[in-house]
C-alpha cells in the first residue's frame, strides 16, 4: 500500500515520456494556430481602421466645401437682392425728378391729347413699318399669295450631326443634393465603424472564452495567462480611434445636419434593429382592423339570420336573396 503512493503525489500515474510530448507537441500547435488567428485579426482591423481614417477625412473636407459654397450663394443671393433695391429706389428717384420737371400743369391740354394719340398710335405704326419693309410672318406671306404657308423644310444636316444634343457635364453640384448625399453618407460611415467595433468586440470575446475551455481542460496556472500577456494587449483590443471616429461623426452630423443638436444626431444615427418577436405598427393595425371587421361579419351574419326568419314575407324572401339562401316558405 505505501509503494502505489497517494493519487496527489507525482508518481501516482505512470505515464510514458511519450504522451508529454505529445501534450507539449499538441500545446503549442494550439498556441501558435491562435497567434496566427491574432494576426490576421490584426491586419483586417488596422486595414479598415486606416480606411475609415482617410474616408473621414474626406466626408469632412466635403462638409466644409458644402458649408463654403452655401455661405458663397447666400451672398450672392443678398448682394443681388441689395443690388435690385437700390436700382428700384434709383428709378423710383429719377421717375420723380422728371416729374417734377415736366410736370402736367404747364403743359396745355391740346398738346397732352395729341401726346396721348401718338402713344397709341406707337404700335400701329411699328406695325406699318415692318409691313413695309417685309418683316411680316407666313400668315401674311400666305395670304398675299393666296395660298397656304409652306410648312417646315428638311434641313441639310452634316453627315457627323446627331438627333441629340449632349449638354456639357457641370462640375457644380446643387446644395440640396450635394447636402442629401452627405447625409446619407454619414449614416452608412456610421453604421460601418459600428460594425468595425463589432468585429473587434466579437473577436475579443471568442478568444476569452476559447482560452477560458482551454484553461478549464487542461488544468493551466495561472489561468487566463494567453488572454493577459497578447490578447489584451492587442491592438484591436486597445484601440480607441473608433471611439473618436464615432464621436467625430456625431459631431458633425449635429452640426451640418440638425443644427447642433447632439442627442437627435445620434439618435438618427444609431441604427435600430428589432428584436425576435416584435411587432410594427402597421402588423397591430391589420390586426386590429382584421379583429374589427370579424366581429362586424358576425354580428351582421346574426342579425341577417333574425331578418330571414321574419314575419314578413318580403323582408324574409330579400334577406334570403342577400344572403344567398333558398328557403321553403309555407306560402
């Protein structure tokens, strides 16, 4: 009894140097498949990292550029309207002054008559003129011939012509669209760099609990010791531009896009998925209405048997006729 030793001392099991290697074999082919695995992780991660940096910085260099340019039409827009008062007020200056100066009193009634005459004669002789000098149209033309006018001719076109013409491309982008395509693109960074922290959150807990099966199997002290010394010191881990990111967008989608208010900004740019289970407003509406119009067809099918039972045979013979019934009356 005392040579088999107790189960706890180190000669309790009898294993050959064999299995340990092959445990140590095993050990390390498990370690180094999860270094591998990190790195990979790590590449990805840093690759959209880097990609969401740059996409950033062109969403907010486009911001400003939309901020410029409507900063440059409101001025416009104000200058020319500052321009057609002041050319208003010039003119309402200017009728007044020759007014003053050519006022009706000292000129005599024979001369504002004739004056008026020739004012309404202005057209007429405009008219004669033109005439004269063979400015008419082809209603004219036609009817001094005593014909009708000619209509269209085929023009000789050049053998490179087209039945279309291209517009020129602009450069220029409206406000509004310009504004409508920026939102857009907002919310889809947003949604990617929720995404992207994801990602990093799902890998992070699949290598928690991995080593936490691992440390549990084999026995490991101190437990946790893969997670300690690379995991957590993993990039993606610690990684905290984001966050920045994220706040970065909110910022700027308060501020171009709902006038500084930070709490509906991100309220519209959070994403809310629905749960298992749960039911829109348009899916309790057709319940509510389908459960209304049933018991509606019932009591109307109630009310309409009472109808075909009645004393009066007229009421009796159309109720059956509406409800699709041939009843023996005893008539």
């Amino acid at each position: 009894m005392s040579g088999k030793g107790t189960p706890d001392s180190p000669g309790s099991y009898d294993l050959p140097l064999e299995a340990f290697r092959e445990v140590e074999f095993r050990q390390t082919e498990f370690f180094h498949f999860l270094d591998m695995e990190l790195e990979k992780i790590y590449t990805f991660y840093k690759q959209k990292e880097d990609e969401a940096t740059d996409r950033l910085n062109v969403l907010r260099e486009q911001l400003h550029i939309m901020r410029d340019r409507r900063l440059e039409e409101i001025v416009a827009i104000q200058t020319a309207k500052m321009k057609t008062k002041q050319g208003k007020a010039a003119s309402a200056e200017d009728a007044l002054f020759h007014g003053q100066h050519s006022s009706s009193e000292d000129e005599p009634p024979e001369g504002r008559h004739h004056r008026l005459n020739l004012t309404w004669l202005e057209p007429l002789g405009s008219a004669l003129e033109a005439a004269r000098a063979g400015n008419f149209g082809k209603t004219t033309k036609g009817m001094k011939e005593l014909g009708t006018p000619l209509g269209p001719r085929p023009r000789k076109m050049p053998e490179d012509s087209r039945d279309y013409i291209r517009r020129p491309e602009s450069q220029e982008v409206p406000y509004r669209s310009a504004k409508r395509k920026l939102k857009v693109a907002l919310q889809e960074y947003y949604r990617g760099l929720e995404l992207l922290k994801s990602y990093a959150l799902l890998n992070r807990t699949a290598f928690r609990k991995i080593n936490k099966k691992y440390d549990k199997i084999a026995n490991a002290k101190p437990p946790g010791r893969y997670m300690a010394e690379k995991v957590n010191k993993a990039w993606f881990v610690q990684s905290d531009v984001i966050d920045g990111h994220t706040r970065a967008v909110e910022d700027l989608y308060a501020r171009y896009f709902e006038q500084g208010n930070h709490k509906v900004a991100v309220g519209k740019l959070r994403v809310k998925l629905g749960r298992t289970g749960d039911f829109t407003e348009s899916s309790f509406r057709n319940g509510l209405l389908l459960a209304g119009g049933l018991v509606f067809g019932i009591q109307g099918l109630v009310y309409g048997t009472e109808l075909l039972f009645s004393s009066d045979p007229a009421l009796a013979a159309n109720t059956s006729y509406l409800l699709q019934v041939w009843r023996q009356f005893p008539y």
